[in-house]
C-alpha cells in the first residue's frame, strides 16, 4: 500500500478566533492528601488531635509517658480536645510521625507554635530521627503553667543531609502532667507566607502559568452529608477558631487551607480564582429542596462572593480585611455545586435557577456556571435558566482521547453556553475508579500523555468558547495509604516532589499558546494538532500529536503569509509509552528543544513516534 502523504495546511490569513486568556487552569480538591500531607505545609499530623476520637492518632510515647485524649479543660469551644501527657520521668513526652515522616534539609528555620498548660517545668522541641540517635534540630522554651499559653519557636538546622527519617517530640524538664493542643510546625514557605504553602509544589504549578485555579474541589466542596460541606466560614480567621471537618476521601481536612488561603494560591501564581459554591448536594444523597429550604444555602453563597470581591465597607469585605487582606479579589466565574448529574432528585435545575437568580440580582457580571454538561443526557440539564458556561468532566483511555479529538467539540454550538472543561485526564487502561487501579503507579505514563495532549489540542482548537479547562487530579502523596485516585499529575513524599509526563505536556501546551486562532487542517491523518498565533509578534505556535510507532514526515504549509524566519525552535517530549517519571527518576520523560533551520512557508518537519511536539514560528 502506497503510504498517504501528510500535509498540515495553516491558514494565517485571518484568525478565526480569540484564544481565551483563562484557557489554561488549574483544579484542585483534598484528595490523596493534596492540602494536608501535600501544598499546605504544616508537618504535624493531627495537630489539633480531632482525627480520632479515641486515640491520639499519630502521637508516639516518649520516655515511658502516658498519653490521652482530655476534653475537660480545652482551650476554646473549638480545639475541644487536648492530648495529656503524664511524663513520669525527665526527658519524657511525646513524638509526632508527621506525614510519613518530617522533611529534614540543611540550614533551614522550622517554627514551632502549640498551646500548652501543666507541671513539667520548660519544655524542648527537637527534630530527630525515628531511632533517637540523630538531632537535626532542638530548642528549649520556656515552662509551661497552670493556664494555657501558646509557645512559639524557631528550631534550625546545621549541615544535615535531606531525609525523612524524623520525628518531631516534645519533652518535659520534669516529671508532671502536661496538656497539649494545637501543635504545628512549618518549613519555610512560598513567599514566606504564614500557614503557607510548600515551595517545590508552588514552583511546579507556577511553572505551568496557569490562568485560574478551580477551588476549593470537587466532592470536597459537597462532601459525603450536608454536615460535611466545605463550610467556608469555618475555614477563616485564627487556626485555633477551626474546626476542620471530615473528607469525603476519607480521612480529616484541619481547614488549614482555608478560603482565605485559596485566595493567596491564586494571587501567588498571578491567577483568577473560579469559585465553587456549595449547592445543596452532597454524595451520599442528602439534597436541600428548591425554595425556602435552599435559601440559607444561597445566602452563604452570595456572603462568600462579597468575602472575596466586596469592599472594607461591606460586613464580609471587613471580615477579610481583618484576616490580613484589604484588596478584594477579582472573580469572574462561580461554579453552582459539583457534578450534579449525580443527583437522583432531579432538584438541580430549581436549585441551580435559585443560585443563578440570586447571584444575577447581586453580581449582574458574574458569569455562573452549570456542573451539568453536553456529555450528560439531556434530561439532567439545566433548562430554566440558560447558563453562562457548561462545566465537562473526561476521564478517559487515551487510545478514545486520541480517536475521539479530532472532532470532539466541532459539533458544539459556538453560540451557545461557553464550555468549562473543570476535569479531565487520560488514563492507559484501567479506570481510576476500578480496584485494579490501585495496583498502578499514581502518576501516568507517556501513554496517557499522548491522550492528554490529543484531548488538549481539541480543546485549545476551540478555545474561543472552550473558555477553561483543568486537569484532575493535580496532586498525589505517593505514601502507602496517601493515595485514592490516580493518575495525578504531581507526585510527592514530604521531601521531594515531581511532574508526571502528562505535567511536561501540558506544561508545552500552557506556556506557549497565542492570543489568536488559526484554521488548521490536516491531511492524511486524523487531526490532532492545534495552531495559535501572537498578535502582537506574529508568533505562531504549531502543536502537534503523534501517537504512533512510526514517525511521521508532514509538509506544514502555511497560507497568508509571504515569509517565516528561516531558524525555528521545536520542543518535543517523546518516549516509548510505558516509561513515566517517579520520585526515583523523576526526569526520565522530559522535553527537549532544539532549533531548526531552512523553515519557509512549506517546509517538512518529521516528528517522532510516540511525540508531543510545539513548533514556535516567528
């Protein structure tokens, strides 16, 4: 058989639209320990000893003590419980184990702060090793009495060599009773941000420019009751005023990472926040009925947008001025619920019409969100109310990503609700929510970045009403037990942290994209390539997808212009599909550039199996 030519036309005559400046994104929710074990970098785990009620979940004797939980004296009506420590001998206490251990790097500032009451004279604070044989760092503060009192402290390391092989304890000068609550300890921070966050996965999302973050999740934002909703007015102001409530993935979120905080993640990476409000629902069924039921639902909504965009001189807006930040926040999306085509009731178009209403009478120009989109049947739709963006979720094999992008989103009415694509992500085989999953390693492979970068080539194509998209889900703790869903697209332990292949393409395809659509076309080969231009420099960005085995030499053409810069630049990322990245190789599936010479308006450029390739023209 005689092998079809491949020729990429790109008409640069005209754009045929405006490439979304909020196209590329960022989602994010507590799973598989995304904020606690994860960005937020507090390293005490249970710091407030609520995980458990009957036992102090990850605190370890010291020296022959005897632990328990007390709640008869506690400090507020929040921090309920207290862990009593009966040191029976100098030098006693207690260890925390951390999340899987503490972080321990050369030269560095951890502060220390807990609230503390009791008989046991001063108190040390070290970071050690689990066997007790190596102290990293250690500082003496002063003694405790019969009150409670809050100690902060800085401990410091020396020349130590990066490990996670350590526990924090806490020790008495004598022997007595002492009670502890709120103990937390923090590395240096992005920013340097008080309860901030860890800096190598601020520089790993940073890195991806991201337009907007997509907060604060998905089932998180419902959780399993309604009792166990992100309740965002439980999450601001002083730790020691929150509760923290239960994640619906299975273990206690300490609302460390508050609304508040979630605010300063999007100001950090110079990003929008896209907000989601809880509606009603939540994933064990339980739904608030349309009408007077909903009412204080929608009202909690509309106080949550003013938290975020209102004036010192609204009640809200002064609450956030009095947490630390003055400036409101730029909001342009709000999210009603999350995957709402869950709910039997069929109550989301009445809830979803009064949240629209609501918002509309308050905040004309707020553009708000349905979670149902055109992938779900009709039945579930919203149809009272036409809403401003639809919200998509595709978790896919990438051997359909691939078949299914070339035309995806050409059937789609560009007149119509803009498309938010909130999750998306390939996977080889396995479905993530099958057991055998599980068995997988928790950041994909190159395979499922072929289908990620097929999906986003389709999406960016039509980014003109294709308005947002994210991946999902962002993080993963590789720990035993710190995993729930895979694939993910960074992996970490306390230490050390990396992007997967599929983090590398999109990374490709988020930081360079133009302001302006360009028609493009592909023959002799289903079309998985996208083509964006600058219009300030007349860049063009050509990138494109080759799934296959073989390489394959395509003639690009270029119409509408009369010349290009002989000398282009050409990053690829390729690689056979099995290999993947890990914390132990965690560049193994990296993209190179090199540049190329004798570019003119048709010129060919052969790409590689197995390939994601941008191609910058000028």
């Amino acid at each position: 058989m005689k092998k079809q030519n491949l020729t990429l036309t790109i008409d640069a005559t005209k754009a045929t639209g405006k490439v979304s400046p909020l196209h590329y994104g960022l989602m994010t929710e507590e799973i598989n320990y995304s904020y606690d074990g994860g960005l937020y970098a507090e390293l005490v785990r249970n710091r407030a000893f609520l995980d458990d009620a009957k036992n102090p979940a990850h605190w370890l004797s010291v020296g022959g003590a005897t632990l328990a939980l007390d709640t008869a004296l506690p400090v507020n009506a929040v921090l309920t419980t207290s862990l009593r420590v009966e040191a029976t001998a100098a030098g006693a206490g207690v260890a925390n184990d951390g999340y899987w251990g503490f972080p321990i790097t050369p030269n560095t500032s951890y502060k220390a702060s807990l609230y503390a009451r009791g008989s046991v004279g001063a108190l040390t604070l070290t970071l050690q090793s689990r066997d007790g044989k190596t102290v990293y760092a250690q500082m003496r503060v002063s003694a405790v009495g019969e009150s409670w009192k809050k100690i902060t402290a800085t401990l410091k390391t020396g020349k130590v060599a990066p490990t996670t092989d350590a526990i924090f304890t806490i020790t008495a000068e004598k022997p007595g009773t002492l009670w502890l609550s709120l103990v937390s300890l923090f590395p240096p921070t992005w920013n340097n941000r008080p309860n901030g966050f860890r800096k190598d996965l601020m520089q790993l999302m940073v890195d991806l420019k991201p337009a907007f973050l997509r907060f604060p999740g998905g089932n998180y934002l419902e959780g399993n009751t309604i009792a166990e909703r992100f309740d965002w007015k439980k999450t601001i102001g002083p730790l020691e005023t929150r509760p923290g409530h239960p994640c619906p993935w299975g273990y206690r979120s300490t609302d460390g990472m508050g609304l508040l905080e979630f605010l300063l993640w999007c100001e950090d990476m110079g990003a929008e926040p896209v907000l989601g409000v809880y509606a009603g629902y939540s994933l064990r069924g339980e739904f608030v009925k349309p009408g007077p039921d909903l009412e204080p639902y929608v009202q909690e909504a509309l106080e949550e947008i003013e938290y975020i965009t209102g004036s010192v001189s609204t009640k809200w807006g002064a609450q956030r001025a009095k947490d630390g930040h003055p400036k409101p926040f730029k909001l342009q999306y709000v999210e009603v619920g999350n995957e709402d085509f869950f709910d039997r009731s069929g109550s989301y178009d009445g809830r979803f019409a009064q949240f629209y209403d609501a918002i509309k009478a308050k905040y004309p120009h707020l553009k708000v969100v349905s979670t149902v989109g055109n992938e779900q049947p009709a039945s579930k739709r919203v149809k009272s109310r036409k809403p401003d963006a639809l919200d998509e979720h595709y978790y896919r094999k990438a051997a359909d990503f691939i078949r299914d992008s070339p035309t995806h989103f050409d059937r789609y009415d560009r007149k119509g609700p803009e498309i938010f694509v909130g999750e998306w992500a390939a996977h080889e085989e396995i479905a993530p929510w099958l057991p055998p999953s599980r068995n997988l390693p928790a950041t994909p492979s190159m395979k499922a970045a072929l289908g990620d970068a097929a999906f986003m080539t389709a999406m960016e194509r039509h980014s003109d009403f294709v308005t947002m998209q994210c991946y999902a889900p962002l993080f993963v703790n590789i720990n035993p037990g710190g995993r729930q869903w895979r694939p993910d697209l960074i992996g970490y332990d306390a230490l050390r942290s990396y992007g997967a292949p599929s983090y590398y393409a999109l990374k490709l395809f988020s930081t360079s994209v133009g302001d302006e659509l360009l028609k493009v076309s592909l023959t002799g080969a289903p079309l998985l390539a996208s083509v964006t231009r600058q219009s300030k420099t007349g860049k063009v960005f050509v990138k494109y997808v080759n799934p296959g085995e073989t390489p394959q030499a395509v003639t690009i053409q270029l119409t509408g212009v009369k010349s290009v810069k002989p000398e282009a630049t050409v990053t690829t990322l390729a690689s056979p599909p099995d290999e993947t990245n890990s914390m132990e190789k965690p560049s193994k599936v990296v993209p190179k550039t090199i540049k190329i010479r004798g570019v003119k308006p048709e010129f060919v450029y052969t790409f590689p199996p197995y390939s994601i390739t941008l191609i910058e023209l000028a």
